[in-house]
C-alpha cells in the first residue's frame, strides 16, 4: 500500500497561452503574469519543505481538461485537479489564505 503522505500537493495554473490547431495565442495576460509571480511566492515562503508541486501550463492546450472541471477564464488554479480559482472581473485575484488552508487542510487528511 502506497504512503500517502509522500504524495505531493500538486498546484497547477494555467495561463493565457499556448496553441490547438490552427490556433494560437499570441498575446499576454498580465492577471496571469500576477498569479505566477503571487503563487512562485507563495509556495516559496509558505511550504517551504512540504511536499507541493507548482506547475504551470498553457490553458489552450488544456482548454478541454480545464472546461471539464468547471473552469473556462485563466488564469486558472486547480489544486491537485481540482478547481480552486478562475479569473472573473468582480475578484480578479485569489484569497493567498485560503489557498494556505485549502493546502494545510490536505496535508492534515494525509496524515
């Protein structure tokens, strides 16, 4: 039986960008930009030697994956594939808190 708390907290984003096809995004995002540079922080600072994973992806490429879980408008967060924030123009930013929690209160059901 596997150990479960070895297993990492995976937080992913995913941004304005890659390509489908013909299609291909050219522009940036600076919301996107701000939640890189918020969560590379934040995971730095925060979980410091934990078991956590930042990943970045483009949100074209995933664009199926992402609509699948109820997300549509990067920049998008899904902790360990699990929507936890997306974009909207009324709360441009993510609660950095309840990202803490969210993340402190996973690794308390591992152990």
């Amino acid at each position: 039986m596997e150990n479960v708390s070895n297993n990492p907290v995976i937080i992913t984003q995913y941004k304005w960008a890659g390509s489908w096809g013909p299609f291909k995004i050219k522009s940036s995002c600076e919301e996107c930009d701000l939640t890189t540079h918020t969560l590379r922080a934040l995971v730095e600072k925060e979980f410091e030697g934990k078991n956590v994973i930042f990943e970045i992806k483009p949100w074209l490429d995933n664009a199926w994956y992402c609509l699948k879980r109820g997300a549509w408008h990067p920049p998008i967060i899904m902790i360990n594939e699990e929507m936890f924030f997306q974009f909207n123009h009324k709360q441009p930013l993510f609660d950095k808190g309840n990202l803490v929690q969210t993340v402190t209160q996973i690794f308390g059901k591992k152990e």
